[in-house]
C-alpha cells in the first residue's frame, strides 16, 4: 500500500434557502472574495492536503469549473455533481473516490468559509489513529427538551453533555462508503451529518472529536455572513 492521501471535498451545492437570498450562500461575497472561493483556499493552502474536490449543482458545475481556472488552485481539480439534499452530495463524493480505500475523505460545508488551519491539522492529525473524526464547540446555551409542537419543556438536559458539530469530518474512505452503503439501503433512513451515518451504521466504530472555534461558523442566515465579516477584521 501506498502512502494515504487525504483527499478535501467542498460541499457546495446546497440552495441555502434559510438565507433568503437569490444567491446560493456559496458564491456570496465575503471580504471580496466568494464564500466558496474561501473554504476552498483553506485546504489548497493546507500542506497536508493531497487534493481537493468540489460538489456542485449540475448547473453551477461550468461556474464551479471557471472559479477553479480563475483562482490557479494547484490540488483543487475536481468538480463533482451533488444532490438535492446534503447526504446525496456526501454519497456522490464518496463514490467519485471509492477506488481509494484507505484514503482519507474529509468532508467540508462550503457555508464555513472560515475554517483554521489549526482545525484541519488537528483533523488530520486525527486521522492517523481514528477512522472516523467530527470537530465541536461546547454548548454554553440552556437547553430545552420539548415535546413534539416545541411549546413545552419536558426536562432540562445537562448541557455538559452536549457539544455543536462543525465541519470539516474526516474518515478513512472505507468507514465512510460502508456507512452510506447500509444507509442507502435503508428505507428509513434520515438525513443527518457525515458522523451521524457512521454513528447509526457502524455504532462500534468510535468516532473522534476535535475542538472547532467560533469563527467555523455555518452561514444559515443573511446576518451570519455580518457576523463572519467582523471575525474577518480579527
């Protein structure tokens, strides 16, 4: 076996309907550069990164294409279909690379522009012991349990216990297209983060945490790209 290749994909073709915006939060402005254009520089500027790959939507592929051209990235070189919901996309890319085993995939929404050098290190990092790796911040909110209409509190959980996933996730490509493959068979199945298919089909495999930062922020809402433009000044 040869050396294991980390191989970055960008998730970008979601819609982003919760930012009520015309633009897909992707190829929004940030700092004068695309939101898009950001998450990708953090990993082809990553000395760990072997290459970079980018989901789209069929009809952003050829946009996609020429932000690639335009920018001269190096490892990025790869533009991948995606679909309508996140876990399609994570599944094309998976199948794009399943011929590459014992590779690793880390997988990244391109809604966190923002994402640390620090963050990815320690990812990878990860990787070297774990086939499975999620990256968190502690939750510092009170959190409600509630009932099914959300209009009353069943009980108060510990908030010790709990922690906000952030992307990038990495695992070794087999964990990963293993995962998917029982999740795509099953007539269940819900759509949830890269973790949580490897945490329902593969409930043995443990599933390491990486601590993330505020500034890994998901764009979601039209203010949260304010918010990331201010971490920017930083």
């Amino acid at each position: 076996m040869g050396e294991r290749k980390n191989i970055a994909v960008i998730l970008a073709a979601g819609k982003g309907a919760r930012a009520a915006t015309d633009t897909p939060k992707q190829f929004l402005t940030l700092g004068g550069k695309l939101v898009l254009e950001r998450a990708v520089d953090a990993f082809e500027a990553h000395p760990g990164i072997d290459q970079v790959a980018i989901v789209a939507a069929r009809e952003e592929t050829q946009r996609v294409q020429e932000l690639i051209e335009k920018n001269a990235w190096k490892k990025t070189n790869k533009v991948i279909v995606g679909g309508e919901k996140r876990h399609q996309s994570s599944y094309a890319a998976i199948q794009a690379f399943s011929g590459r085993p014992d590779d690793n995939l880390i997988l990244h929404d391109a809604a966190r522009p923002l994402v640390s050098e620090r963050i990815i290190s320690d990812v990878l990092e990860a990787l070297k012991k774990y086939r499975a790796v999620g990256v968190a911040v502690p939750v510092t909110d009170t959190l409600f349990f509630t009932g099914p209409g959300g209009d009353h509190i069943i009980r108060v959980p510990d908030r010790s216990l709990f922690q906000r996933a952030q992307t990038p996730q990495g695992f070794r490509m087999g964990i990963i297209k293993r995962a998917y493959g029982y999740a795509m068979d099953d007539g269940s199945f819900t759509e949830t983060d890269d973790c949580g298919v490897v945490r329902r089909y593969l409930y043995r495999e443990k599933i390491f945490l990486v601590k993330g930062e505020e500034k890994n922020l998901k764009i979601t809402y039209a203010e949260d790209l304010e918010i990331l433009e201010k971490w920017l000044l930083h």
